[in-house]
C-alpha cells in the first residue's frame, strides 16, 4: 500500500527549503568571501546578545578575521576586567554560535 503525503503542498515546501538551504551552504562552502562575511556577521550578532547592558555601550567597534576577535572597548577599566574573562567569553560566544570560530580574543 503506497501512502500518498496527507498534504503535498507542504511536501513540497519542506523539498524546497530543503534545497534551498543546501544550495547556500554549498555557495557558502565555495564562496570564502562570503563566508568570511557571513561569519562576520554572526560573531557580531553573538557579541550583541550575549554581552550585557553595561558592556554594550563601551563597544567601540569589533573585527573578525581568522578565527581572531578583536574587541575596541572605549573603557580601560571594563577592558581589563574582560581580559581577566577571555575563556568564559570564547566559550559562550562560541556556545551560542554552535560551533568554534572563535579561537582567540584581543581587547584593545
């Protein structure tokens, strides 16, 4: 007895984003560039959600490059306080992100 979908419109949906999503990781597998910027943004979004209210603002600017964080913070005193944490930080950002794209983090 063949069993037919109970709907074969949302058969068809799930075939499609599927495909859709294996079409980007494959572009992104290809595309180092837009990898890199895509990781970018995520390493940045993971900044922003996981960093509280109180680190936020000193926040000057962040670059990714390498596997390597580089945070401007514009307060000295919160800057070394977060040097002190740099392991926590790398494991919860990498925690959030559900893989290890970041090894290291460099506060200036």
């Amino acid at each position: 007895m063949n069993k037919s979908p109970s709907n074969p419109e949302q058969e068809g949906k799930k075939e499609t984003t599927l495909d859709l999503k294996q079409s980007l990781e494959n572009l992104l597998k290809k595309d180092t560039k837009l990898r890199k910027s895509v990781q970018k943004g995520e390493v940045e979004h993971a900044w922003f959600s996981l960093m509280d209210k109180t680190v936020v603002p000193y926040t000057h600017k962040l670059r990714f490059k390498d596997g390597t964080l580089t945070v401007w913070i514009t307060s000295a005193p919160l800057r070394e306080e977060l040097s002190r944490g740099k392991k926590e930080i790398i494991n919860n950002l990498n925690k959030f992100l559900g893989k290890e794209l970041i090894r290291k983090i460099i506060f200036r």
